[in-house]
C-alpha cells in the first residue's frame, strides 16, 4: 500500500488520499473559507456573523435541497427562481388583503393561511412541471424554462412590477407575525435556519429510510431499468418537481418575511444558485447521485464565500467572478470524480 493510501475500503476501493479530497471537497472548501476570510477580517469570524450568514444561506439552501430532488431524477428545474418571485407575491397580497369588489369587502388572512396556501400553490406549479416531463415526455430543460417565464410574468402582472411593502400585519386584522418567520429566533438561531435544517433532516430520511427515496435513486440512475424493475418513475418525476416547487415557495416565504415586502424581481438568478450548490455537494448532473448533506455544505460554500467577499471589500463584479470559478471548479471535479460512468435511459 502507498503513503496515500488509506486502509479504510469504500465500496470495495481503497479510498485515496486524492479520492478523499475529491469525495469531501465541499466541506474542505468550507473549512478553507472561514480560515482564509477568518484571517483577512476580524470580523468575519464571529457568531453573530455565522448566524446573519445562515440565514442567508437558509434561502439558496430550501431552493438547493428541492433542486437536488429533481437532479437524483436526472432532470432540472430552471423555474424556481420564478416561483419564489410568483409565491413571494401571492403572499404579499394575502397579507395585505383581497379586495372581494362584488361583495364590497377586503378579505385578511391570518398568516398560517397564507403560509398553506403559499406552499399549496408553489406544489401546483411543480406538479406542472411534472406533468409536462412524465407524461407529455417535454424536455425538463424546455418545460422549467417556460414555467419560469410564465411564472415570472403572473408575478408582474399581479403587481404590475411594484412591490408589497409592510407586510407585518396590522393586530386589529389578525394577520401579525409574518415576520416572525424571518427575523425571530429560537434559542439564538434563526428561525429560517431552523427550517432549513428540518426541511433538510426530512428530505435525508426520505432519501435514506423511505421506498420514494430507493425509487428515485434508482430511476435517476436508470430510468429504462427502474421502470422495468417496477419503480413508478412517471408519479416519482412528478413528486420531485411537486417538491421542488413547494420548497421553492417557502423559500419565498422566508425571503419576505426577511424583507417584510415581496417583488416580482426577487429570486432572478436563484435558480442557477440552487444548481451550483446541488454541484458543489458532489451530486452527479446525470442524476441518480447526491445526498442532502453535499447538497447543504454545496450552499454554505457559495453563502459564506459570498459573505466574505462582501466583508474584506472585493467589487461585487469581482465576487461575480469568483463565485463562477468556484462553480466551473466544481463542475470539473464531478467530471473527474462520474466522468466514467455512463446514464442509460
């Protein structure tokens, strides 16, 4: 054996000093950001900072985590972005009231309600997704591209490009604590990071421990053999697009709540966020490769760079540049690390 190689077997390899780096590349990635920016600024460094820098990431994190479903199942999900937006909105016009003009009244909802029937409508948009992919067979590339700029255009529509300001409620209407999502705190943490971590603890379980979570491996790896095999690749595409689209419109829910407005502008670009941090964790682009852990490490790596840039001063062109790199790097590892194997469909 050579001084590179470590004793311990993974999956009948002996698993390579390289092999090591490559396979847990995003959480060294991690650990060399805090230190360089821990180095460069004082400020960086510091538990406040860490919790302002999660509850950043809780938002690329909920969009990367539903985006990683629909990767494991050899597809992709352009639309996201656009359903924060179109969600965001919807939700800042419940907060504010629907005026019923036939019955001559405004109708409030109180916040719970919005929050349903916010993630209620975000799944009904991925499950149009969904159906365009399983059953009309539309690329996934062409059918979240178009919901995108469906969605995106009811979103200007609805606000004819304006945004709800104030959406903290008004007590005397019943529908306060809005906010309460983005900028409350349990035990010190961020509430939106709370929900990342329980969204990401229950979607590691259902990869992990549920029949769903062997079925969409499966049909992301081979999807001719998983339907002979007898997966149900048709109603698993359109859970994982259903999903995506939820998750998408709670992130949009948490970005409101942090902002206490919502625009039909928000979310532009998060859908390419989401991917690169899906690739960053080490999932395969091909599908059928990936875990949530990556996945979340992947969103840290792109927030904490993000946020590190910001302190020491680098131009925000500049940050651009960087945060492509990082991508375009992580892209070629997963080259390296799946270039050999191959997807049949």
């Amino acid at each position: 054996m050579s001084d590179t190689t470590i004793s311990r077997k993974s999956g009948g390899k002996p698993l390579s000093l390289g092999r090591l780096l490559l396979e847990g590349r995003a959480f060294f990635a991690l650990i060399a950001i805090v230190a360089v920016f821990s180095f460069l600024s004082p400020n960086y460094f510091t538990v406040s900072n860490f919790l302002i820098m999660a509850s950043q990431v809780a938002i690329y994190g909920i969009l990367a985590i539903g985006m990683l479903l629909v990767i494991l199942n050899g597809g992709i999900d352009l639309s996201v972005g656009s359903v924060l937006a179109l969600c965001g909105v919807l939700a800042g016009a419940m907060m504010q009231g629907l005026e019923l003009t036939s019955l001559g009244v405004i109708l409030y909802f109180p916040v719970w309600a919005v929050v349903v029937l916010t993630v209620a409508i975000g799944g009904a948009v991925g499950a149009i997704n969904g159906i365009l992919i399983a059953w009309f067979r539309v690329p996934a590339f062409v059918a979240t591209l178009g919901v995108m700029y469906v969605a995106r255009g009811v979103a200007l529509l609805l606000t004819n490009g304006l945004t709800y300001n104030n959406l903290s409620g008004r007590p005397e209407l019943g529908n306060t604590g809005f906010d309460w999502i983005g900028f409350n705190r349990l035990a010190g943490i961020p509430i939106s990071v709370l929900i990342l971590f329980g969204i990401a603890i229950l979607a590691g379980l259902m990869l992990s421990r549920s029949s769903f979570g062997r079925w969409l491996y499966a049909s992301g790896g081979n999807e001719r053999a998983a339907d002979l095999s007898g997966v149900p690749v048709k109603r698993v595409q359109i859970t994982v697009y259903t999903l995506s689209g939820m998750l998408a419109a709670i992130a949009g829910l948490v970005l409101s709540s942090q902002l206490t407005s919502a625009g039909p502008t928000a979310g532009t670009t998060y859908e390419l966020t989401a991917i690169a941090a899906v690739v960053i964790g080490g999932a395969a682009l091909t599908g059928g490769r990936g875990t949530v852990r990556g996945t979340m490490l992947g969103a840290f790596v792109i927030g904490f760079l993000s946020n590190g840039l910001v302190i020491i001063g680098v131009s925000s062109y500049w940050q651009t540049v960087f945060t492509g790199a990082v991508i375009v790097l992580a892209v070629l590892t997963n080259s390296i690390q799946y270039g050999k194997g191959t997807r049949k469909t």
